[in-house]
C-alpha cells in the first residue's frame, strides 16, 4: 500500500485534531432538543453573529454573568429570550444616553 504522509509536531497535531473535533462537533445536529425546543435556543456561533461579537468576548460574557450558557450534551445553547432582552437593554441603554454634546 502506498501513500502520501504528513509529518508534523505534536502540537501541530493537537491544533489539527482540536480543530477537526470543532468543526464535527459544530455541525453536529441537535437531535437532543425536541423541534420546539431547538426554536428556543441558539448556539454559539448564532449568538456570536447576533450580537457581533468573537467566541471570546461571548466567553468573558459567560464568566461576567452577562449571558447564560445552558450546557446539553456537550453543547453550549443559549436561550433566546435571554439574548433577545439583553438586546433590548443594551439599546435602551444607548439610546437612553442621547447624543454627546
């Protein structure tokens, strides 16, 4: 049997192995939530673009306090009333500023 072999270091691997289980685990269906309830939560990457933020700025959030992060078979969903009245407050909160004069 003959083939092409890729040679790298053990970290290199790591990155590759930890980017290839992201990339399945992400496309992962939710065949653990019930239709109503997949209609009720978002993942990560949903929330990232929702609120235009990175995975690590969503991460600070989760430490703060600011967003809830609900944990279901090794996936992290956030629901999305949570979302959607963080949302709200956070225009609230910027339009209730004004303009700076």
């Amino acid at each position: 049997m003959q083939g092409n072999f890729i040679m790298l270091q053990r970290d290199d691997l790591k990155q590759v192995v930890a980017e290839m289980v992201e990339e399945l685990v992400g496309k992962k269906p939710q065949t653990d939530l019930t239709k109503e309830e997949s209609d009720e939560y978002y993942t990560r990457d949903q929330v990232c673009e929702r609120l235009h933020i990175t995975y690590t700025t969503l991460w600070r959030m989760q430490k703060e306090g600011i967003i809830i992060v609900h944990k279901l078979g090794g996936r992290n969903l956030y629901s999305k009333k949570e979302i959607s009245s963080l949302l709200k407050s956070k225009v609230q909160t910027a339009n209730s500023a004004g303009p700076n004069v």
